[in-house]
C-alpha cells in the first residue's frame, strides 16, 4: 500500500512537458486572388466591411523544435475561414487549427477581464489626491462599463473624476494581429519553408474604364484606346505589402462554407447619464408639450 502511495505521488509530481511556441510574425511571399462580392450588383462597394472574399497564398520560414509546437502564423486576414487554411511543408502535417479571432483592443481587454479584478486610478479635482482601489468587471463592453468597488456597483468614466483602469496584465488569448494558431509535432529540430493558403472574406473590387476615341486620316476608321483602372478593397486593418495579386469575374458555386466573418469589433463606447443639473440641460420641446399636458402648466 505504501509502495503504491508513493507511486501515485511520483505521478502527480512530475512535470508537465511545456508546449513550445513557435511565432511567424510576417509572410515572405504573398499571392493574392479577389473575388467579386456576387450580390453587389451595380451597387458601390461596402466600404465598412466588402462582401466578396480572396484566396490567399503565403511562404515562410520558420524553426521548428522537436517534439509538439504550436505555430502562430501572425498577420493573417481578419477574415480568414479558418476551416479553409491548408499548411503544406511541415514534418508530420497539422493536428489541429484555430483561428484567433479576438484581437487586442480597448473592447477586446474589457471582454477578457469580465469577472476579474482590475485597479482603478482616480484623481480628486480639488486637491489632487490620487487614490487607487480594486474593481470586479461585471458588465461590457457594449454599452457601458459596470464595475463592482467597495463602494458599491458604478459605471466606468461616470463619477465625473479623472479616472483610467489598469489591467493586471495581457490575457494570453489576445493578439494584436489576426493569427492562425496549428499544432503540430516533429521528430527533431528543423527550419522548413511552409505554405499557408486560405481563404477570407471582407475584400471586393471593381474597374472603371475610360475610351479614348481617335480617327485614322487615310481610310477613315475609328481607333479606341482603352484604359482600365482596377480598385481593390481590403475590409480589415491587416495590409499585404508587395502582393502578387489578380481579381476574377463571375460568381464561382461556393457551396458548404461557414457565413461570412463579420467586421472588426466596435470601439469601446462610454456613456452616462448627464451630470449637469435641472436646469442645464437642455428642454425638449416635445417633452415640453407633453409636461404642460399632464401637469396643467
């Protein structure tokens, strides 16, 4: 029986092997195809989020360690469909994918912290006095900010202080780029030049011509020079510098994908209600009217 209780507390105790990270912060090579957002029409393009889609290729190189790594390709499309992505050069292929979906943010850093501590700063106007204290994230990002202090339940930036939140750190699910996460296991140690193609949406394009008419002096005919301008439009933040791109026409039978990601999260908005007094804010005339007649004034 000791024997055993020994053995089971030599199980616990061993460590854990770590997970290695391997991080590719940007691609070598890029090629890019657009594809048309199919329901336009002859609308303009959604400048707030395109609804066409691209086919994307990328090179890197990077180190891989022996044993299982996770490999954080950095700088992907917002837009990826992470059910798309295929990575070609790795040892012993992918076991598993993910997209990284939540970037950081003003908004982002709010939704990782619900539930958690965070330390308020504030300023007293009069004699500026700084006092610290602890605050549990109850609510938000989306309308507001509710925190829960010492001195009861209050919205963030509505005391009418001078006042900032510090975070206690980065949450790990966070990134400041759009990142497509594989794991993947090798036998030794290597550097290999792997290909990461997917497909994303929030892009679109359109062209516009201009004629140039000229006639010949000899026989009378009509020559016309033709020019084409070709606009491309990228729905996210992320920019793909020195890209070899081409646009298709048409609308390809996409049949089975996932629903089109939607745009970037909105930014963090903070509202209260007005601090003034009855008599500086301003009178609605038609909450006026309705006032004079309910009360007979």
């Amino acid at each position: 029986m000791r024997a055993l209780l020994a053995l089971i507390a030599l199980a616990v105790a061993a460590p854990v092997a770590a997970q290695n990270v391997v991080v590719s912060p940007v691609a070598e090579t890029i090629s890019m195809t657009v594809y048309r957002d199919p329901y336009r029409g002859e609308n303009p393009i959604n400048r707030n989020w395109p609804g066409g889609y691209a086919l994307i290729t990328e090179t890197r190189t990077i180190s891989i360690p022996a044993g299982e790594s996770v490999i954080r390709f950095e700088g992907v499309s917002e837009g990826l469909f992470p059910e798309t992505a295929i990575v070609t050069g790795l040892p012993n292929g992918v076991r598993e994918k993910n997209r990284d979906a939540r970037l950081l943010s003003p908004a982002g850093l709010v939704d990782a912290y619900l539930k958690r501590q965070v330390t308020l700063t504030r300023t007293d106007r009069a004699t500026g006095k700084v006092r610290e204290q602890s605050a549990l994230v109850t609510s938000g990002p989306d309308g507001g900010v509710i925190l829960e202090t010492d001195g009861g339940v209050e919205a963030l930036r509505c005391t009418g202080l001078p006042e900032r939140m510090r975070y206690g750190g980065l949450p790990k699910d966070l990134s400041a780029k759009p990142t497509l996460s594989v794991i993947t296991n090798s036998n030794r140690a290597l550097k290999a030049t792997v290909t990461l193609s997917y497909m994303a949406g929030g892009f679109d394009w359109q062209t516009n011509y201009v004629l140039n008419a000229g006639k010949f002096a000899d026989d009378h005919k009509i020559a016309l020079d033709v020019f084409g301008w070709l606009t491309i439009a990228n729905g996210g933040a992320q920019s793909f510098q020195d890209t070899n791109l081409m646009a298709v026409a048409g609308r390809p039978n996409r049949l089975g994908n996932a629903a089109l990601p939607k745009a970037p999260l909105p930014q963090l908005v903070l509202k209260c209600w007005p601090a003034q007094r009855t008599h500086e804010v301003p009178l609605h005339p038609a909450l006026y009217r309705v006032c004079r007649r309910r009360f007979r004034l």
